[in-house]
C-alpha cells in the first residue's frame, strides 16, 4: 500500500468537517491587519505623526516584548509590527488544528474504524499537515493582497502575508510532533501550547536584545516567531528565511511520521501506565472519573507553566538592568504612557496578561471535555446511572476551575520565587509576583462559565468560547494604542484586571467578574438539567 493511500479522501473528510471554522478564522485573519491599517491611517495620519509614535513605542520594552521589534515609523511597519500578536494566534490555531484531525481522532476511536479501509498509516497525518498548511498559505496570500489593496508596498505586504503562513507551518510541524507523544488530545494540546508560550517568551528575549542592540540577540533565533519576524516585511525583506522554515517544516514532518511508525495505533511515545485488574473503591464518583479524564492535562500544563515562570523569574532582572542601560527615554516614554511601576515591572505585566490568557484557553479546554463526552456517546450511560447531569457536569467544573488556579499559582511562585532569589529579596518578590498572577483568575473564570453557559443552553456553539477569547485579546493589545476609543478598550475582560505588578490594586472589578463567572455557571447547569441529552 502507498504511504499517502486515503489521504485525498481524509482531506476531503477534514475541509467538510472545517468548512465552517476555516473559513471564518481566515477572514478574521485577513480582516485585522487592514483594521490596523485603517486605525493607524486615522490615528496617525501624517509621517510626522507615525514618527512621534514609533519614537513612544520603540523604548517601551513591554511593547517589544508583546509585538515584537519595531524597525520603522512606516505605515507598513507599524501594522507589520502591531500584526506580531496574530502571527500567535496563526500558530495556535494550526497546532489545535493539526492535534484535531490527528490525536483527537485517534483518542475517540474513529482513527482505527478508517484505518481498517483502505487507508495507509501515514494519511491521516497527512490529510491534517496538507489542509492545515494549505489553509496557511491561503491565509497568508489573501493577507498580502488585501495589504496590496491597501496600496501597502507588494513586496513587504507579501512577507507580512508568507511571516503568517510561516508560523502556522512551524507549529502544524510541531503540533504533528505532540499527537505522537501522548495518548490524549488533551496532553498534546498542552505540549503544543507550552512550546507556544516558549516561543514567545524567546522571541521576546531575543527583540529586546535587537532593540537595545546590547543584548541577546542570537535568542531570536530559537523561537520560530522570530523566523517569521526575520522575513522583515517593508524594512528590507529577507526571504532566505523562507528556506529555513521549510527546512524546519520538513524536519518536524519527518520527525512526526518516524515517531507514527514507532508507535502502536491507539498509544503515544509516553506510555500510558496499565491500570490495576479492579478498581480502586476511590473510582466509583464522577469527580473520581473527572481526575482520571484531567490529571494528565492538568499535570502538563501546571509544568509547562512552571517552566515558563521560571524562564520569566530568571531574565526580569538582567532585561531590567538592560533596560535602564539604554538610558533615560525609557523611563520618560513609559511615564508618558501612564505604565505603572518600576522598568522590570513593565516586563512582567505583559507576561501577567500573556498567562491569563494562556490559562483561559486551558479552562475553557477542561469545559469542552463535558461537551466531547456527550458528543462521543460516553456521558448517557454514565447518566443511566445514579449519577445526576449536576454531579456529572459539577465535578468537570471543578477542575475547568481549579486547574487554571493551580498552573496561576505555579507560574506566579516560581516566577517570584526565582526573581527573589536574583535580586536577594524573596520575601518582597514572591508575594509581588504571586499576587499579579492570582488577579488574573477572576478574568479565566469568566470564560470557564461563558463555555459552561453555552454548553448548557446551546451545545454546538460551546467552542465559540474561543472565538470571544480571542476578541477581548485583540481589542485588550491593539484598541489602547490605535485610540480607538474608551468603550472598545473597555469590551476587553483582561482590561480590568488590575495591571500588576506596579499597578493600583482595584477589588471591585474583581468581584464583578468572580460573580458574573459564577451567574454563567448557574445559567449553564440550569440549561443543562433541562436540555434533552445527548444534542449532537
């Protein structure tokens, strides 16, 4: 049998299942950076204006270590640099992609009905890397012709455009890697979106150091966002680096299918361990079955995160001493802005957010177990018993809870902790940076009850969640900026969290969030004990 024999049909299979999703996550793409373009036009109009912006915005660290490096007061540089945020969310959304069509399908079991057909190994791997990819370069070319059309130069709207398709190649690569090393989607998805989060963070390191000129500048390098920030749209295109990411696709794709080859259909690289002949007398409630569902994701990502804290912890002190080295525009510029707090602060609010974030997508995962249940047929008979729907969906809940509490308080301790110890002030430190973390749960609760609300009243639209996470980010990063008015800014939940460390604590907005959360909770479990079951 061919190695790709079937592949064209599971590509088939993929764009209907996708035909909704794809297209949607492809306008919204090409829609932003012509947003940009019009914000930027209309908030900045005059080179002048463009000037006095760039010369804000280069010096501010906490900018650089979110965008990126900016390279000029151009009209193209300025939305190639402000578009740094969406080559992540490109990234993301190729990662998850890629895990779907691959672990996903192979933890419910529909991967081994298709492979009893004529269908070799390989071409469900495939399917997943050509429509993803595919849906990339489609992406990026429609992002370059309306950035054409926006009389952007060709040259540079092209790079912005392939920076985008750049990254979603790297991470389908890399996604392709994860579902071969775990036995769930859901530990795949945490690796996937730990090497995100490392990417960042190196990309980060390595723009300050080009920003600065007196830094680190080689890190850029190890992260695959820094590839597609080398492709330098409007400032002197580099297309070389083009050839380097098609090396590091082809690498991560071979490294992918060899790991296939080695394994058993069904088991990951890291072997599940066997359970013992009869249950534990622990195992007979459902929050005992939610554990056994979570642990390993919760696990994963509580680790990836505590990595990450210490990534952040280590550097916040050298890049605050890099920062007062470049003198006192730094200062001047964030006192200008209104950034609260010392230099290193203004690094670790940005990384506050960043975790925020990264934990809302992890809550609102732990919810949409409850929808996958009921969707593979594995809830009604959990249901045909004593169990009630509210002990069933309660004990998810507990951990679409709970588990991003616990990967905030191992970010924000190891974070303070190891900050403390380099600057020889734990005791100052580590309740600092623990607390800028913990104000962040307030803000991943809402989206955890906004999934449960859906998946109470309106199942199919639960994974929509993702849709308004993704909103409130982009308007929380670009609306502030681009001046385009208070009550957009406002629209962001992360805008309303207190910006700690260096900030004013506000308990108010706080509380609001705590209580709108637990209202769409309630709204959810009451919708759920009313609904027929299972809704497809």
């Amino acid at each position: 049998m061919n190695a790709l024999d079937g592949a064209g049909k599971l590509i088939r299979l993929a764009l209907r299942r996708d035909r909704v999703l794809l297209p949607l996550w492809t306008v919204f793409c090409v829609t932003v950076p012509v947003v940009f373009v019009g914000a930027f036009n209309g908030a900045y109009p005059t080179a002048e204006a463009r000037e006095d912006y760039y010369e804000t915005s280069v010096h501010t660290r906490a900018f650089t270590v979110v965008y990126g490096a900016l390279k000029g007061s151009s009209l193209g540089e300025l939305v190639a640099w402000r578009s740094g945020v969406l080559t992540c969310l490109v990234a993301i959304f190729a990662l998850l992609t890629v895990i779907r069509h691959t672990r996903t399908e192979e933890e419910a079991g529909r991967r081994e009905l298709v492979g009893a057909t004529a269908v070799s190994r390989h071409a469900d791997l495939a399917a997943a890397l050509i429509v993803t990819c595919g849906a990339g370069l489609v992406l990026g070319l429609l992002s370059a012709l309306t950035l054409i059309g926006q009389d952007l130069p060709v040259a540079g709207s092209l790079a912005l455009g392939l920076g985008f398709t750049a990254a979603g190649w790297l991470f389908a690569g890399i996604g392709a890697v994860a579902a071969q090393l775990t036995t769930g989607a859901g530990g795949a998805r945490a690796i996937g979106l730990t090497a995100v989060g490392v990417a960042v963070i190196l990309r980060g390191i390595g723009d300050i150091g080009v920003q600065s000129g007196d830094g680190p500048a080689w890190v850029l390098w190890l992260s695959p966002f820094g590839w597609s920030e080398e492709l330098r749209p409007y400032s002197g295109e580099s297309w070389w680096v083009l050839a380097l990411v098609v090396a590091g696709f082809a690498a991560l794709t071979a490294l992918a299918v060899s790991l296939s080859a080695r394994r058993d259909l069904g088991n990951g690289m890291f072997q599940a361990r066997p359970g013992p002949a009869d249950a534990a007398p622990g195992l007979r409630s459902p929050l005992a079955l939610a554990w056994r569902l979570h642990r390993g994701p919760l696990v994963s990502r509580t680790a990836g995160l505590a990595l990450v804290g210490l990534a952040v912890g280590a550097i916040s002190e050298s890049l605050g001493a890099l920062m007062e080295n470049s003198g006192s525009t730094a200062r001047e510029v964030l006192a200008r802005l209104g950034g609260p707090g010392t230099l290193v602060d203004q690094f670790v609010a940005p990384m506050m957010t960043m975790l925020g974030l990264i934990c809302s997508i992890f809550a609102v995962q732990a919810a949409l177990l409850l929808r996958n249940e009921e969707r593979d047929g594995r809830a009604e008979p959990l249901l045909a018993t004593p169990v009630d729907r509210l002990r069933w969906a309660g004990s998810h809940l507990a951990f679409a809870l709970l588990g991003p509490a616990l990967g905030v308080l191992a970010f924000g301790s190891v974070a303070g902790l190891t900050h403390g110890l380099n600057t020889g002030a734990v005791g100052r430190e580590l309740p600092r940076l623990l607390g800028a973390a913990l104000v962040q749960l307030p803000a991943i609760w809402v989206f955890t009850g906004l999934a449960f609300a859906l998946f109470g009243l309106l199942p199919r639209l639960v994974a929509g969640t993702f849709a308004v996470l993704l909103g409130t980010m982009v308007l929380g990063w670009a609306a502030q900026e681009l001046l385009l008015g208070q009550w957009v800014i406002n629209l962001s939940v992360f805008q309303h969290v207190p910006q700690l460390p260096g900030g004013q604590m506000a308990i108010l907005p706080l509380v609001v969030m705590t209580v709108s959360a637990a209202v769409l909770v309630a709204v959810g479990l009451v919708g759920l004990s009313r609904r027929d079951m299972p809704t497809g």
